[in-house]
C-alpha cells in the first residue's frame, strides 16, 4: 500500500491553457489498460528536458535529445507504457521514429516536433503496428482537463496515479502549474524507471527553459531514491505554453523568476515525492538529512550512501533499531577526511548518537517508537560546516522481490 498516497482529485488538477491530453487502449503489452498517451502543444510552447545518466539508455531517450536540440517548436508528445524500447539496437530506433513520423502526419507535422517517451519492460521489441493503429483514438480522446487519466495512461507497477497542480501570480495575472509522474522501482538519482512531465502556461523566454527544469530536477527527481538502480528511460520534461497575461520573464532573478522557479520546484518534488511513497512494496517514507558538511556534495555522498543501504533499508521495514547501521553508511560514504567524533544523529525527536556514540540518554524503546512510525527523518550532523541536503527513500519489503520477480509474468 502506497504510504501516505492517495490517488489525485481531478478536479484539483488545473488545465494548463495550451495543452491537451489524450490517453487510449493500445495494447502494448496487456490488452484492456490505458498505456497510449498524446500530449498536444499549442504553437509557441517552449519544451526543456533532463534525462537518464545511464549510458544504456532507451532509444525513445536518444531521440528526445536530438529533437530538443534540433527544434525549438515542440508541438506533440506521445508516451507509451509496458514496453521500454531500451537495448533493442538500431531496430529499437527505427521504431521510436516510425511512432514520431505517424504522430506527426496524423498532426500535420514534422516528426522532428514530435518527443516519444517509453517505459516497461527492457529488451523486448517495440510493437510500433498497435501504437500507430491506437493514436488516432488517443488524439481523438485529446482534452484540456485529462490530467488525471493522463497520469493513470502512463502507470506501470506504480499502484496509484501521481498528479499535482498549483496556482500562483505573476504580474497580476494568474499562472498555472500541473505535472504528472510515474514510477515505483529502479529509482535512482541521475535521474530517478520514472517519467515526469509539468506544464505552465507562464510566459518566460525560451532560453531560460532548461535552466529551470535542471534546478526542478536537481531538487526534486535527483532526491529520491527507491532501490539504487538508474533507469534506462529517465526523462523530465518541462513545457511552457507562454499563454499567460503577465510581462515575459527574461530573469530567473527578478521577483517573477524566483516565485515561478519556487512553483516548479514544488510541484516537482510533491511528484516525486509521491513516486518514493508508492514505491514497490513500501510501507514507510523516510526522510534523510544530512546537515553540518562542507558542501553540499558530501552532504549527499552521506544521504545516498543512509538511502540507498539495503541493511539500513530493512532495519525500517522491520521497525529494528539496528541504527549502527546509519553510522556504517555515513562512515563508507567516501568523505575521507570525516570526523566521527563530531557527528550527532536523531531519529525524528530522539536523539540517538552524540559526539561519534551512542547517547546516553537514548533508549532503545524511544528508536523503535519513532521507527514503527510511516513517515520518519533521520538527521546527521557531520560537525564539519553549514551546508545541508535532504533525499528521501522508502523502506525495503518482502513485496518489493516478489514484485520485481513476478513483473515480466
């Protein structure tokens, strides 16, 4: 059961003016499950993305790269579940742009305006001859207020769909954001297998796209952490219809700059926030902090190191306060030069470790109290400087095998 989730209200989901969302029944994999997704741009829209560090990484995420440097007039996305279209080599590509070329002639476009995204199963080929036959449906099916069965058309093993979507004002005018994600297993930072895709309709100069998706991103999607693998099929896309009212932003400095870069950061990390809460087989959202380090960097060399530990992973799930293995991680982390007679370590209000030992006043009773709770943080102290950093993981279940090893059957 996903911790703390529930499914998104539709209404709460504001349409962004310039987008459409069809979603239809392709049979990509399964028959009778939405897993064929178009999303429409208005003329004008701006699109950025980030993408997976893996280099084994998805033909559908190769071609998203070339058609983000080679266009600046992205007009049309289409997604499809239950196949990944990854280590399937030079056919793989051929069919990631034969879904292009049937999107754009459908749209009257050109194939290089048009982004394929692809998520499931690896190494399997992509069954181009039911995307092409379902996307007149998915165009047809094609609305402004879609976000919620959006978010359902692009689940895999995730249990619930991710949507949320807020208002702000910028110069006087209202602006909206609203995104969708997925994902629940082989999450890891660079990037963390998850899509994400959030729309505005704030008007703000194309060039300062990217800029703004790496910072969401960097803030939100590269903080989780599920299980410690890199997904081949990444991606985080960011469009910016540029419908709205207000003076066009040209400054993420300006007073406007800042409160849109602030929306988008919030709504990316409640996305990803709610991918860690539904991960595969999770029954509790924990929060990692690291505070006191030199730099941020080796604030998250600690974080990733508690994060990703299956030991520390399992001591939650079982509500054991095993929390040596805390201290161990940080210790491994690859600060060379770290002190551990400086660090301090809580869990949530208790206070477990001081100066590198065991507190004194901790009691075994007070961790366990805390860890059979379904939403904790652990916060360390380094003793070393200012900088902070927070990521946040799940625990680590019986379901989460028996998931991954059925997932394919």
């Amino acid at each position: 059961m996903p911790v703390n989730l529930s499914a998104p209200n539709p209404a709460d989901l504001h349409p962004v003016p310039g987008v459409k969302l069809g979603i239809t029944m392709a049979g990509v994999r399964k028959a009778n499950r939405r897993d064929l997704s178009v999303i429409l741009l208005d003329e004008g829209s701006a699109v950025a993305g980030v993408f997976t560090k893996n280099r084994y990484c998805a033909a559908p995420v190769q071609i998203c790269r070339e058609h983000l440097q080679d266009s600046s007039d992205i007009r049309a996305l289409v997604i499809n579940t239950g196949n990944a279209n990854a280590g399937t080599g030079e056919d793989g590509m051929v069919r990631a742009r034969a879904t292009c070329v049937a999107l754009a002639r459908l749209l009257q476009l050109s194939p290089r305006q048009v982004l394929p995204f692809s998520t499931g199963v690896i190494m399997e080929t992509l069954p181009v001859d039911r995307i092409e036959a379902g996307l007149p449906a998915a165009i047809a099916d094609a609305k402004a207020d879609n976000w919620a069965v959006a978010a359902e058309g692009i689940m895999t093993t995730d249990t619930l769909p991710k949507a949320y979507s807020k208002q702000i004002t910028l110069g006087g005018q209202t602006v909206t954001i609203t995104g969708i994600s997925k994902g629940a297993g082989m999450i890891k930072p660079n990037m963390a297998t998850m899509l994400g895709y959030v729309a505005t309709d704030a008007k703000v100069a194309p060039a300062l796209l990217q800029s703004l998706v790496t910072d969401a991103a960097n803030a939100s999607f590269n903080r989780i952490t599920i299980d410690g693998d890199t997904s081949t099929n990444d991606s985080f896309v960011l469009i910016a219809t540029r419908q709205a009212q207000h003076a066009e932003i040209t400054d993420l400095t300006s007073a406007d700059g800042q409160a849109l870069r602030a929306a988008l950061i919030e709504v990316s990390q409640k996305l990803a926030q709610a991918i860690v809460r539904d991960g595969e087989g999770a029954t509790k959202f924990i929060s990692v902090t690291i505070e006191g380090g030199r730099t941020e960097a080796e604030c998250a060399l600690a974080a990733y190191a508690i994060a990703h530990s299956p030991l520390v992973k399992t001591a939650f799930f079982a509500s054991d306060p095993n929390l040596g293995r805390i201290l161990a991680a940080v210790g491994y982390a690859g600060i060379d030069d770290l002190d551990q007679n400086l660090i301090e370590m809580h869990l949530d209000d208790v206070h477990v470790v001081t100066k590198g030992g065991r507190n004194p006043a901790y009691r075994e009773e007070d961790g366990q109290r805390v860890m059979k709770q379904s939403e904790i943080t652990i916060r360390v102290n380094l003793g070393r400087g200012q900088a902070t950093t927070t990521v946040w993981t799940c625990d680590l279940s019986h379901d989460y095998v028996s998931i991954n090893a059925d997932y394919r059957s």
